[in-house]
C-alpha cells in the first residue's frame, strides 16, 4: 500500500470546502460573476421567516454563465480582493 493510501484521513479531510448554490446576479466583471444566495431562517424573536442574502463574487474562467444561471460554486484561495470562490457548475439556466 502507498503512503496516501494509508493516510486516508489527511486527503479527504485538507480538501472539504464549503460549497453553496445561489443565482448570479450580476456578469459585468470579466471572469467574474456575482452569485446570490438566500437562505430562509425564523426571526428569533417572532418566529416569523426571513430571508437572508449574502452576494459571493466566484471566478468564471470562460464568462459561460449568464445574469438569472443557478450555478454551484465553492470555496478556493482568494484570487483578487474580493473573490474567494469559484464557479464548479450550471445548476439549472432559465429558459
């Protein structure tokens, strides 16, 4: 058995990144897109549901996706000041 092979725990465990699904929003950056992500939660007062937005700028190498794409995107090494993730796919493009 090789050393990786026998190491399991290290490799699976370096390389967990988050990674969320949100709608791009905006494509105006070259190789850049800005995904929105909503997640839904009960207001801890009222218990009403809210939403919660956060806008992610990600990394498009080809400028494929387009304003209104769900794509995946996941975490990576900050490429510029503020893009920290990467677009890995098309979840589902509107018709």
């Amino acid at each position: 058995m090789s050393e990786k092979e026998n190491d399991s725990g290290t490799e699976s465990e370096r390389n967990k990144r988050k990674v969320r699904v949100g709608v791009v929003v905006s494509d105006k950056p070259d190789k850049t897109v800005i995904v929105t992500i909503e997640r839904r939660l009960a207001h801890p007062l009222y218990g009403k549901g809210v939403a919660q937005t956060k806008r992610y700028y990600a990394h498009d190498e080809k400028n494929e996706y387009k304003v209104g794409d769900t794509v995946r995107i996941t975490e990576t090494r900050p490429l510029s000041k503020l893009k920290r993730w990467r677009v890995i796919g098309l979840v589902e493009r509107p018709v």
